[in-house]
C-alpha cells in the first residue's frame, strides 16, 4: 500500500450519522415532554408549601407576640363537638353574628331556647384579639368579608383572578343574550 493512501485508511474517524442523532433527539425530546409537567408541578407545589408555612410562621408568631404583651394566654378558641354537651339533644343553629361573622348568640331549633354564648368554644377576648392581631399585629389594611374580588382585597392579576373575570364576561354575555331573546 503506498503510504499517502495507508495514512488516509487510518484516519478514517468514528462518527453518528444523521438518522442516529435524530433518533436521538427524538428520545429526549419525548422523556423532557414527559418529565417538564411533574417537574413544573413539584415547583408550584412546593412554592405553595413554602408560602403556607411563611404565613403560618407570620401568623403564629403575631399570636405569640400578643400573648407576650398580654401576659397570659388568650381565652379565644374553639372546641370539637364532643365537648359540647347540646350534641345530640339539639340541632344548635345561630342566631347572631358579630362582625367577623362568629356566632355570638346561638339556640336549639326544635325548643327555640337560647344557648350559652360560650358553647362552642370561649370567645369572650375574640373580637379585641382580632383586632389587635389584623390591625395593629399583621398590619392588615382592609378586611373583605364577602366579594373579595370587588372590594379589592385581591390584586388584578391574582392567580384565579383571571377565572373570577371569566365568570363575570360569561355572566354579563348571558344576560345580554336574555335580553336580546326577551326583547325578540
């Protein structure tokens, strides 16, 4: 063999094809399609969970700080029904609200006797410990008890904001169409 054509053979390199590399794009191309949406949705969870337990330290901590003001622990809780002893005698329904919607004055519906204010939990502290725990604690600037949405409480591009709005343009349609056949 001459020796320019020996240096030639011998030099011959390993390579892919093209049809090879393809195949192989093609593979994880599908494993990535098939990976991305768990991953993204490990990620959004776990932004969830990390906000909850942000909050719930917040939040705790607020309570504990106002128990360290007060010196004492705050009589403001509730209790399950097994502590109740009208469970089971009674239906208890309640018959008025104070104005962060806790039931204050409570009855039995079949002999319409009231209920002590107490029977659920003791909630004699509740309303000032709400106030000093949302007002003054966590420097809350507006309490929305219903309609969220319409009162401001939620910012315009809050994830589900986008679904409450969606409601409202499927609403209004809806009306308009009503009108329109009405006035057919």
């Amino acid at each position: 063999m001459p020796c320019c054509l020996s240096n030639l053979v011998s030099s011959k390199k390993a390579a892919f094809t093209l049809a090879e590399v393809l195949i192989t794009l093609g593979i994880i191309g599908i494993v990535a399609a098939m990976t991305i949406p768990i991953i993204a949705s490990n990620i959004q969870h776990n932004v969830l969970k990390n906000q909850f337990k942000k909050f719930y330290s917040t939040f705790w901590q607020a309570v504990i700080g106002i128990q360290t003001k007060e010196g004492r622990p705050v009589n403001c809780y509730y209790w399950d029904t097994s502590h109740n002893p009208y469970t089971g005698v009674c239906t208890i329904e309640c018959t008025e609200r104070n104005e962060y919607d806790t039931c204050i004055a409570h009855q039995c519906a079949e002999t319409q006797t009231p209920l002590p204010s107490d029977i659920n939990g003791h909630f004699s502290e509740c309303t000032s410990f709400y106030k000093e725990l949302f007002l003054n604690t966590l420097k809350t600037t507006k309490i929305c008890q219903d309609h969220a949405y319409e009162q401001g409480c939620l910012p315009e591009d809050f994830r589900g904001a986008d679904i409450v709005n969606a409601k409202k343009i499927l609403i209004k349609s809806l009306i308009r169409i009503q009108i329109f056949l009405i006035q057919m």
